[in-house]
C-alpha cells in the first residue's frame, strides 16, 4: 500500500500508549477503502499484550469522522465479507473496539458526525473541544436509518428522550451541549483539549494491565449493548440508503456539495433541516 493510501495511521507512542489517526481529507469521509485499515489496526489492539490505552484523533482540521461515502459503489461494501464476530465489517470492528481488553478514548476536535459518532460511541470515553467539536446524527434528515449502533448506545448514555432528540432532530450537536447531554465524558477549551487527554491516557497507561482489563470488563456487562442490538441497525441502514425518498435527498445534498469541503459539510445539520424547501 502506498503512503497515499493510507486513511489510518497508527503510531506506538509506547508499548503501553497507542494513537490512531484518521486522516481522509478533505472532509475525514469513511467508505470502503477505511474498513481493511481500522481493521487491521482494531486486530492489532484486540491482540497485543503490552498494550492498555488507545487514543483515537483526527489529522484533519474541523473533522473528527465524518459520514459514509455515499459515492462509492454500494458493491465495495456489500462484498466485504462479514467479520470474527459474524456482523458486517463496520458494526463488527465497533462491537470489537468496544469488547477489547484496552482502554479506548476519542479525542474529539471537529465533526464527529455519522459514522464519526459511531465510532466515538464504541470507545470507551470521549473527550471533545469545546469550541470545535461538533456530535450528531443527520441521517434521518437524509431519509436514512443510522447503521452503526446509535440507537443501541445513546439511550443507555443519556437517557431515551435526549437520544431521540439527537436522533431524530438530525442536528449538530456543539460539545458543550454534547457534555451536558452525557454524550461525551467533558468538554475542554480547545487550547486544553490535548494537555487533558494526554495527562489521562499516560495515567491509565501506568496501571496494571489486567486491573485495567478485568475492571472494563464487568463494566461492559453493566453497561454494553448486546453485539445484535448493534449488527441490525447496519442491516436496515443498508435497505435505508436504497430507497427512493433517501436517494433524492441523497442527490441534493450532493448537488449542494456534500463530499466537499464547504458549508454543506461544515453545517450538515443546517442543510438536512432544509432539504424539504426543495423537494
């Protein structure tokens, strides 16, 4: 694979303190060409032994994670075979990160919208930039079921009715109001963000990695959707993306620039509230 190709960098701060970096510009989009990269890597975090603590940051300015390719062939990821886990690659991976005997945090500075959320919600603990940091789940507002376990996560971190607001308002959702909504740990003045995630993955890198391990994981029996919950939502999100009405709002975000660096990406929310006025 060439450098360029590269979407997931993974570097070994230590043998104990890994940092993945997602780094798709313009905009941070996840398609197809992603999955075999962050599944490499989630491989690698579910198997080494030294490891305790996994940060996951963006190279890309405003952008965290963003959505699905909407313009690659549906072909490139209904072929990708499902994977150890039985679901289909992206809810796979998610459930896996979630599971693994390692400390997982997000640190969230720009769009973390879509798939980006999702992603954020299979980590441990997320950590956002107040000023930059932006949550939420358009899809419904595009016609489209979200796929990759929102509906099972959110409600068991804020509560049912703010997780449908999210859900179904299809908004952008600032950090400081993510952080009082529970869907992130805290939000940090930008200029604090770094110093805070830094200081706090070195703190848990320190202890025992079996306290670390054995701790998380009655944890996760408390608190953890089962991995079913999570694999049907990609099933109906799939069926989602292909009907007519999510098409044709689909085209129209597309034809306003989605994809693209600009207003329509910077303000998705903005734009899916708005999609009606032109149907």
């Amino acid at each position: 694979m060439n450098m360029g190709d590269k979407l997931v960098f993974l570097t070994r701060e230590s043998p104990t303190l890994w940092r993945v970096t997602l780094n798709n510009p313009p905009v941070n989009i996840f398609g197809p060409k992603t999955i075999p990269q962050l599944n490499e890597i989630i491989t690698a975090i579910e198997s080494d032994a030294q490891l305790k603590v996994v940060v996951f940051d963006s190279a890309i300015d405003g952008f965290f994670l963003t959505h699905y390719d909407f313009l690659a062939e549906p072909a490139e990821t209904t072929s990708l075979p499902p994977g150890p886990t039985g679901l289909l690659p992206l809810p796979d991976m998610l459930v896996r990160l979630s599971r693994a005997p390692v400390v997982s945090i997000a640190k969230i500075r720009g769009r973390a919208t879509g798939v980006g959320s999702e992603l954020a919600l299979a980590c441990d603990m997320r950590f956002a930039s107040r000023e930059k940091a932006i949550l939420g789940h358009f899809e419904v507002g595009a016609g489209i079921v979200p796929g990759g376990g929102p509906m099972a996560r959110l409600p068991r971190l804020m509560g049912r009715g703010r997780a449908l607001e999210v859900l179904l308002g299809a908004d952008d959702i600032p950090g400081d109001l993510a952080e009082r909504y529970g869907y992130v740990n805290r939000s940090f003045p930008d200029a604090d963000l770094d110093a805070f995630v830094d200081s706090f993955a070195r703190r848990i890198a320190s202890f025992d990695k079996q306290a670390i391990s054995e701790t998380k994981r009655f944890a996760d029996v408390a608190s953890l959707p089962p991995d079913y919950e999570v694999g049907a939502e990609m099933v109906v999100c799939n069926a989602s993306i292909g009907r007519p009405a999510a098409q044709q709002r689909i085209k129209m975000l597309l034809d306003r620039g989605l994809h693209q660096a600009g207003d329509v990406e910077t303000r998705l929310g903005y734009h899916v509230g708005n999609i009606n006025s032109l149907l």
